[in-house]
C-alpha cells in the first residue's frame, strides 16, 4: 500500500530537523520502501511516497520524528488503481 508523508517544521526547528536528515539519510526501517521524496526547500515542508504493507512500521518510523516534525500520513492509490475503483 502506498502513503503520502507530509511533514512540516516550524523555523526555529530547522537546524535541528537538517542535522538529523543529515546525519540518518532518513532511512526507513526495513519492510518500508521510499518511493519518491521532494522537499520544499525554505518552505519548512516536505513530500513522501512511501509504499508498506506493515502500518506499525511506518508509525513507529514516524513517532522517530515527532518531536521534530508535524507528520501527516495519508493512504493514497495511482491512477491505474484509481481507474479500476471508477470502472468497477
């Protein structure tokens, strides 16, 4: 399945924030597969494609960066899932 991660950081949380992306990479934990990531470069938001078959992974990963992050994760399907959902 796959989720749209959409973080966000307030300013004075930046630096701290890049420090430890930096330093991890943002590497998910096995059993989660980034896809694509895009960051709003100034905007204090960021963009995650991630596909997983396991939720608790994905929440234990996202509660890694909670005290640094708002994280909004969303299911989502392309759009050959979304046309066999419009055809059937």
């Amino acid at each position: 399945m796959k989720f749209l991660s959409i973080y966000k950081y307030k300013p004075e949380q930046a630096k701290d924030a890049n420090s430890r992306y930096l330093e991890s990479g943002g590497k998910p934990p096995e059993g989660i597969k980034i896809v694509g990531r895009w960051h709003d470069i100034g905007g204090g938001r960021g963009f995650t494609v991630i596909e997983t078959d396991d939720p608790v992974a994905l929440s234990k990963w996202s509660t890694e960066w909670d005290d640094l992050l708002s994280l909004e994760i969303v299911p989502v399907i392309d759009d050959q899932e979304a046309a066999a959902v419009m055809g059937s």
